[in-house]
C-alpha cells in the first residue's frame, strides 16, 4: 500500500483490511473506461457530488483499465484531498483481457462500451462485505449515507425500479413489448431494476462463486437480445435477490420540472454535460465541475458565458432531436415484436448446437 498525499490512498493490492476503521467509512465504486480522455472528468463530477453532500468520510474505489492516463489519475488525487477523502484505484486490466472475449469485446462495442462489463468483477476486486456502486452520469443531490445506510437483508442487490418501466404502465402496447423482453432474457417485468445505482452484497454474490463468468456467458448467449447489457445480466440472474428501493436513490431527468432535491439524479436519457444548462440538473453538473480537480483552471464566469450563448433557436431544435429520437425508438420497439421473438429463437438453437 502506497500513500500519496494526506487525504487520499492508492492501494497496490485489494487487502482493504489493512487499512484500521474501513469498516465505519462508505464504500463508493465507479468504474471508468475512457479511451477518450474525456470520460473521467464525468467519473469526477460524481464524486465531487458525493464529497459535497455527505458528511461522513468515504472512500471512492475507482475500477479502470490502462485507458486511465497520469493526468486524470491526478486529478482524482486532488479533488479527493480538496475533501479529505480516500479514492483506491484498481486496475481491472488483467481481468478484461483473461475473460472478456473477442466476440463478446467486438459485438459489445457496437452499442455500449467495454467500460459496464467491469462491474462484473466487483466482488472479486474488493474485500469487503458491501459496496455502493454508481455509473458515471449520476449527481448525488444527497448525503450517500441514507443509501448506504439501507439493510438490504440476504438480497444480492438493491436498486430502484427502472423509471422506463414506471413511466410506461398506463401505455398497454410498450408495456407489452417490455413484457416480451423481460420474459426472453428470463427476468422479472416488476422487480427489472436500472442498475446505474446499486447497493450491491459483495458477500453473497461471492457465495455464488463463479458470478462473473457466469454474467459474461450470460451475455455471449444473450448479445442478440441484450439491449441494456450488464443490467439485463443483473437483472436475470439475480432476479431472486433484488431488494427494490425508494426511486429517489435513482431518479432520471426528464425535463424542467424534475425534482433535484433529496435524490440521486442519473442522466440516462439525458447526459447533463451534452445538453445546454437551462435546467437545475445541468447547473448543478458544472457546478460541481468547477468544483473538481477538473474544473480548477476554468474562470466560471467565462464557463457560464459560452455555455450560455448558445442561440435559442439552435437549443430548441436539440431538444426537438432528442423527442424525435426517443419517439423513433419507442416506435421500433413496438413494431419488431415478432421478429425479436424470431431472433430470440434462432440464436437460442444456434447456440445450443455450437455448444
């Protein structure tokens, strides 16, 4: 074990036991896969949510590959210090290379990035009992210890309600086609989670021994129909062990007049870095940005300039794409029932006969 600066650790091994009263901090991971470069200053905004609104000391565990370069390493560093709390990095390289395939890496790539496979490998990689984990694209608007506070019981997970299931109940035709989904990949429709937010019970997905294999196995059988990958492995596997939590633990942004406080906001829908900052959420996220590593060299007032000035014709006609994206989508869905049964079946004869 190796410590940098006062405030922040960086850990050579995954032994978390060796560092005295672990057990009373919270325990936060992101994973980070970022090619780019640009993707971790998003891995950043989060955490700096969580520093902001949490007063306990917490310890960020910060899974990634050799995408991570030296100059976004030290900005965790920093903005972990600015707050006094811990971050561990845990290279994931030797994983992804032992049991991501190249067929799994190739299809995969097409729609999602390598990057949400390495949740797969959380109770391997981390010593400990329990973990919150979080996707990227989340602005914790709250102090982390309600989450992390929750008994989630003998449960494998605890997530909130996939808002795209909530929000379609009253519409009998997308519910059908959610019906038919969840009914292929063998999950169950009420208990389908969004699994940006997790509670997740690293003992007991240990106990199943091989749960990363399986997850990837899962999803080498299932990429023909997989349409939200890694949670539609969570989602099938640990359909007996999902615990169902209150939504404001995952909230998404749909609009203006979406409730930011008390919650954990998640652009899904809407990446808050991509769209113009009309709306709370999208403040909040430069807000914060500023307040990173990330952000230390950047005048806000010249930040709010030309983020602002940006003609109103051109910010409608965004938001009129994105409504007419989502539309389409929807569309499709509906239209490509029988031949998502179809496809299902041939793979599913292909596969068992290839076996």
């Amino acid at each position: 074990m190796t410590t940098t600066e006062k405030g922040c650790t960086m850990r050579t091994t995954h032994n978390l036991h060796a560092c005295p009263n672990l057990s009373e901090k919270i325990h936060v991971a992101l994973a980070v896969y970022d090619p780019s470069g640009n993707y971790s200053q998003h891995a950043g905004v989060t955490i700096t949510s969580i520093f902001e609104n949490t007063s306990s000391p917490v310890i960020i565990h910060l899974l990634h590959d050799d995408t991570l370069t030296q100059d976004n390493r030290e900005k965790f560093i920093r903005t972990a210090q600015k707050y006094s709390q811990e971050i561990e990095f845990i290279d994931i390289s030797d994983y992804d290379k032992k049991y991501i395939n190249d067929r799994t890496a190739s299809e995969f790539a097409n729609k999602y990035t390598k990057g949400t496979l390495f949740r797969f490998f959380m109770q391997d990689v981390i010593n400990l009992d329990k973990i919150i984990y979080l996707d990227c694209d989340i602005v914790v608007n709250l102090d982390i210890s309600e989450l992390w506070n929750i008994d989630i019981k003998d449960n494998c997970i605890a997530a909130a309600l996939d808002e795209a299931m909530m929000k379609t109940k009253n519409f009998s035709n997308v519910r059908y086609f959610l019906n038919v989904r969840c009914y292929l990949i063998g999950c169950r429709l009420n208990h389908y989670i969004n699994a940006g937010v997790m509670i997740m019970n690293l003992k007991k997905l240990r106990e199943r021994k091989n749960f990363a294999i399986d997850s990837l196995n899962w999803l080498n059988k299932h990429l023909h129909i997989a349409e939200y990958a890694d949670q539609d492995a969570f989602n099938a596997l640990l359909k007996d062990s999902i615990m169902l939590i209150d939504g404001k633990f995952d909230r998404m942004i749909w609009n203006a007049d979406s409730d930011l406080s008390d919650s954990i906001l998640h652009g899904c829908f809407r990446r808050f870095w991509k769209v113009f900052p009309e709306m709370g959420a999208d403040k909040l996220y430069w807000h914060l940005f500023l307040r990173s590593a990330w952000g230390e060299n950047v005048n806000p007032d010249e930040l709010i300039e030309i983020l602002s000035s940006i003609p109103n014709p051109v910010k409608r006609l965004s938001i009129l794409q994105r409504v007419i994206r989502r539309i389409k989508h929807e569309y499709n869905k509906l239209t490509n029932i029988p031949s998502l049964i179809i496809k299902d079946y041939y793979y599913r004869i292909k596969y068992k006969f290839s076996r």
